[in-house]
C-alpha cells in the first residue's frame, strides 16, 4: 500500500495505480489496522471517487477504532484538497454528523478538517454552525 501510495504521488506512467484500487478498497474493511491505515494514504492518491468513498466511509464507521478513524479523515482530506469532493450526499452528512456528534475533539477536528475541506455551501452547513455559536 506504501508504494502504491508513492507511485500515486509521483503519478508514475510506468502502473497504473488505479488497477489497486479494489483490492485497498477492499482492506479497508477486512485488513488489520494499519494495514487500513496505509491502504487509505494509497486510496487518497488515486483520482477516482471510488476511492475517496471507500476512505470516507471507513473514517465515519464507528465501529472502527478511533485512530484508523482519524487517519481515514485524514487521508480522505488529502483526497478532497487534491481531486475535489467526490462524496455522495450521503457520507457528507455522516461526516456532518461525526463533527456535531460526542466523540473525541481529536475525531471531531479530524472530521471537521474533512468537512472544511469539503468546502460546502453555507447553507449546508448552517445548522453546524449554529449549534457551536449556542454551545458557546
């Protein structure tokens, strides 16, 4: 997954990096930790929305341990900044959710840098907005 990632980065022409992309979807859900750890920095290389779906979706799954959690935000961050959002409405709103919920500040900011990241209409995220204003 580590070389994969760099070969990403590098936008090598020699392997297409996205021929992983299923398998390292796929470890997200059945690897061990930090396996799902660098499978997600590999992922968040990849300009495909399958991609940074399959990370969001491993960073707003609560079952998940806490740090894997905070490093698929993270990761899933880096994909946004670089390709964009390709996030269906769907894992936005569990992203939304993560942040306005009781989980550690460390996986709420982690969240809400994914959030920012995301950079959502205003209307969107109002609500959010409003709850930290009145929690203040």
């Amino acid at each position: 997954a580590q070389a994969v990632r760099l070969l990403g980065l590098t936008a090598n022409g020699v392997y297409d990096v996205r021929r992983c992309l299923r398998t390292l979807a796929e470890v997200l859900t059945t690897g061990a930790d930090e396996v799902k750890v660098a499978a997600a920095g590999a992922l968040a290389a990849m300009d495909q929305a399958e991609a940074q779906r399959a990370i969001a979706a491993l960073a707003v799954r609560a079952e998940a341990a806490e740090a894997v959690r905070i490093e698929a935000f993270r990761a899933a961050s880096e994909s946004v900044r670089v390709f964009g959002n390709q996030l269906t409405e769907a894992l936005v709103e569990q992203v939304i959710e993560v942040v306005a919920g009781d989980g550690s500040l460390e996986l709420r900011d982690a969240a809400a840098q994914l959030l920012g990241a995301l950079n959502l209409p205003s209307e969107k995220i109002k609500s959010l907005i409003q709850a930290a204003t009145e929690a203040d």
